[in-house]
C-alpha cells in the first residue's frame, strides 16, 4: 500500500507541496518503521488554504442546503465503499487494530457525512407572528470554520466537524495532528469525488504553531479543537481574543460506577471497552472505576482472566485485539504513569510494563485499591491504564465521581433502574452510559463540561454550533416616531 500521498496539503481541489515546512514523518507505531515524510505548512501554504476556503465559502453558502447535503452522502458512500483502503491506511497512520479501523474510524466519518448531508435540507429559520407585524429568522453560515484535530480518531476528527460545517454552507481549512496526518487527506480527496466545489474543504498539515496561526488569521470565524484540555484553554484565549465561535472538544478523567447488583459480565465488557479500546487513547474513557466494595474482588478477577484473552500483535492482523501506543513519546508518558501508580501504592492486578517487542506496547494495565488522591486517580494518561477504585455507598461515590476538574462522559452499572436514572441526573458529564460504555453513534450530542469543554459535536446539537440566527422583524403597518 503506496502511504506517501501526492502531496503534504490539499488545497482548492488538489494536492499541494511546500518542502520548505519542517518534515513531519509518519512512524508505524507498530515497528517504529518511518513509512512516509510530509511537510509542515509554511505561512504561503496557510495563506493559500485560508484564501481558498474564504473565495470558496461565498458560492458554497448559496447553494440550496438539500444540493449540499447530496454531496455529503454522496461521500459517506464512496467511504463506505472504500472502508477496506481507508481502514488500512488508518491502521498504519494511527497503529489502532484493523478490527477497530474496520469498524470506528471510515464507518463512523461516514455516518456523520450521512447523518448532515440528510439533515442539511431541513435547516430552516422560524415565523413568528406578533400580531399585525412578525419577524423570520433565517439560519446562516459562520463562514471560514478552522478544524484542528487529535491522534487517536483522524479520519472520524475530520468528518465530525466537516459534515455539520459543511452543510450548514461553511468552508473548512483542516489541520489533523502531526502525529497522524494521513486520513484527513483522503477525506479531502473524497469530498472533490463526491462533488464539493474546490477550496471548501482544506487540508493544511503541520504542528501546534501551524494551528496557532489558523486560529489567529481574521478571515477565520470559529474554531473547532479536539485536543487536551491544555492546548484547548490556549486555543479558547486566542479565538476569544477576536471574538470567535468555539467548540472544545477535550479531555476527561471520566467515572465508570459499578454498584453491586451490576451484571458483573456486562460491567467487566463496559470497563475493556471504556479503557482498552484503541490502547486506551480516547477521550471519554471511563478510567475511573469505581466498584461497590462488596463485589470488588469477583470482579478483578473476572476483569483479570478476560484482559488475558487479548491478543495483543501486529494491528495489520485480523485477530489483534491491542495495538501499540501511537507514538514512542506518548508510550513514555503512559510509562511514567505506570511507574506513579506503583509508587503511590496502588496494587497491580495485570500489566503495568511496556512489552518486550518492536513498536510503542504497554501492556493492558489494571491497578486496584486506588484511592482518589493518587496521580493515577486524577490525570488523564490516555493508554491502557485503568484505575479500580473502592465504594459502598450512593451519595459517597457521586461526590467523589464528581470530585474532578472535568466532566466529558460517565457511565453506572446496575440492575435497579430508579438508581440508574438517579446516579445519572446527579453526575457531571455531557456524555453519559447505563450499563454500556463509550458509544457515540451520530444521532447523539457528543461533548463536555466544566474543563472537559464547550460545545457539542453530532446530533442537531452541532447545527447551532456551525450556524448563527438573524431576526428580521417586519412592520405591516406605519412606524410610529415620537417627532
Ligand atoms: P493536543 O492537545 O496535544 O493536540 C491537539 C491538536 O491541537 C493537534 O493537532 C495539535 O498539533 C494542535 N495544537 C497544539 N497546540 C496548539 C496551539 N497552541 N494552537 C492551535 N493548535 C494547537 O492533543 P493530542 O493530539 O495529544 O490528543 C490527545 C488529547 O485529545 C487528549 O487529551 C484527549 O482527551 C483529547 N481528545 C478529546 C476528544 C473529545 O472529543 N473530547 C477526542 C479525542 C481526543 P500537533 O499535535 O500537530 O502539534
């Protein structure tokens, strides 16, 4: 599979190098093998994006929505139908199993296109009478929408903000992650198949200043950051600095409650999927978890035997289970994790070193008796390290749930349903689970708060986030001045 693409960005409707900009090399997670070398755009390259999408946005924004929304699901076909090449590329960019690509990155990016391009023509403003006169509001693009993506979903990053942009009649210039700067660009190269006029949707490749400088430019009205919460407050104080639209979508230290009437096979499958899938690298997971006292010990034991099961190789491998960590550097920082759990005390039932194999592998970690105070407790680690904390009582373990800067996702384990429902309505996360973990089918909002972010992707949600109202009232009658 040929990985080097024609050119580094993707730019009015075509492929465009600038050798000038620092290489980016994109590393095989799973050998450390260099498999391409890209280009960080310089300020021509970014200029020419900006200039692209800003002339492009004008013509796109007076198309009917139901003519953009048919591009749209015009591309979510031709993903579907290339799910297999893109799901490859996907494993090679990111080292995600291709079980996993198969199934979460194409195929999610191509739900969102479907879910926005369906919607798009039923985008509309509203009547509303006030006796004689009345006013109309009518729904209006943003404009130039800058997109800056994380590591760990590439292609789904991409769609997510493009679809709801696009059919609400912006433009995109979108900057993935140096890290895995491969998907977006087909992406780009699938929306021009499909139909969407040139400069609409941009690629522009680079690392954090690259960002810095999109966000800044002022032909841009809003931002979309996925990321940590630490870039996200430096990208939310320069877009504030000008008065930009925003939406967050950032990190979390998520609880995962398992009361002990849970169906404990059930918890146990919630608590693999909420840290393990993709090496544990996603953001809402629930890596908290916090199991009542009573049902702790069958509970390790069962989470014990079926992490055994994983098949941790090569991610090219149908029947790989865990891949490698995206990068060595945030291999490291997953080991520098592990060795704080170990020394604040918490007990290690599994895992807990890097394997001894090419490639950035850790382990699939479990550390129990934790308590809320240890760093492994409190820090996002983003790999596959899951915290097992103790409880025995409902209001004790809400507080402590919520004792957290953040709030993007929770989840609760139980068979009682009052207290399902109860537990929920008292946590603070935008994306929340009874007795399932970490789905995000398209139809649903999908965000955070407090330090966890602003804003929400997916669903109608993100329509307000990419359109803004104008009111237009409207006298029938004369004006009454008061001279
Ligand atoms: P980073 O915050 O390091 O980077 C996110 C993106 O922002 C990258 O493209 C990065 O560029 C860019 N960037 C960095 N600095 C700036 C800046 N000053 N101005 C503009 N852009 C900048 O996150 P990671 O890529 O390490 O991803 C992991 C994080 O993302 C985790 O915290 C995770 O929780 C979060 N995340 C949140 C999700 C959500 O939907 N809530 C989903 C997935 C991940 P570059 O890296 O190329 O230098």
């Amino acid at each position: 599979m040929t990985v080097q693409p024609k050119g580094s960005h993707f730019i009015n409707g075509a492929y465009v190098e600038d050798t000038a900009g620092d290489a980016i090399p994109v590393v095989f997670a799973a050998t450390g093998d260099t498999l391409a070398t890209l280009h960080a755009g310089t300020p021509a390259i970014i200029d020419q994006a900006l200039t692209a999408a800003h002339a492009a946005q004008k013509d796109w924004a007076t198309w009917s929505p139901r003519e953009r929304g048919r591009v749209l699901t015009r591309a979510a076909q031709i993903m579907r139908e290339r799910n297999e090449d893109l799901s490859q590329l996907e494993t090679l960019d990111t080292g995600k199993p291709i079980q996993e690509t198969r199934v979460a990155d194409a195929t999610s990016g191509a739900d969102a296109l479907e879910y926005f391009g369906g919607l798009a023509g039923s985008l509309t403003g509203e009547h509303i009478p006030l006796g004689e006169d009345w006013v109309y509001t009518v729904r209006e693009p943003l404009g130039v929408c800058v997109g800056i993506g994380a590591w760990n979903y590439p292609t789904q990053i991409a769609c997510w903000k493009a679809a709801p942009a696009l059919a609400c009649g912006n433009a995109m210039v979108f900057k993935p992650s140096e890290t895995t700067p491969l998907c977006a660009l087909k992406v780009a190269e699938i929306l021009i198949e499909a139909g969407l006029p040139k400069g609409v949707f941009n690629v522009v490749q680079g690392m954090g200043q690259t960002g810095a400088q999109l966000v800044t430019d002022p032909r841009v009205d809003k931002v979309s950051l996925t990321g940590s919460p630490a870039t996200g407050k430096k990208v939310y104080a320069a877009a504030a600095a000008e008065m930009k639209h925003v939406t967050m979508e950032l990190g979390g230290k998520s609880p995962m409650i398992v009361f002990d009437d849970a169906d404990i096979e059930n918890a146990v499958g919630g608590a693999i999927l909420g840290n393990f899938y993709s090496s544990g690298q996603i953001c809402s997971n629930g890596t908290r978890v916090f199991v009542h006292k009573s049902i702790k010990e069958k509970f390790l034991a069962r989470l014990a035997e079926r992490t055994a099961q994983a098949v941790i190789g090569d991610p090219r491998e149908d029947e790989t289970s865990i891949g490698p960590m995206v990068s060595e550097a945030q291999m490291n920082i997953v080991l520098g994790y592990l060795d704080k759990g170990k020394a604040d005390g918490a007990r290690l039932i599994c895992g807990g070193t890097r394997l001894d194999r090419d490639g950035f592998y850790i382990a699939p970690t479990v550390f129990a008796d934790v308590t809320d105070d240890m760093t492994i407790a409190r820090e996002e680690i983003f790999g596959p390290v899951m915290a097992v904390l103790d409880f025995e009582d409902e209001a004790e373990v809400i507080a402590r749930a919520n004792d957290t800067p953040y709030g993007l996702a929770a989840g609760v384990f139980t068979k009682d349903i009052s207290r399902a429902h109860r537990v929920i309505g008292q946590l603070q996360a935008g994306s929340c689970f009874i007795n399932s973990y970490n789905d995000a089918p398209v139809e649903a909002p999908f965000g955070g708060v407090k330090a966890s972010g602003v804003g929400r992707e997916n669903s109608k949600q993100a329509i307000e986030h990419y359109s803004q109202m104008k009111s237009v009232y409207v006298r029938m009658g004369d004006v009454e001045a008061p001279f």
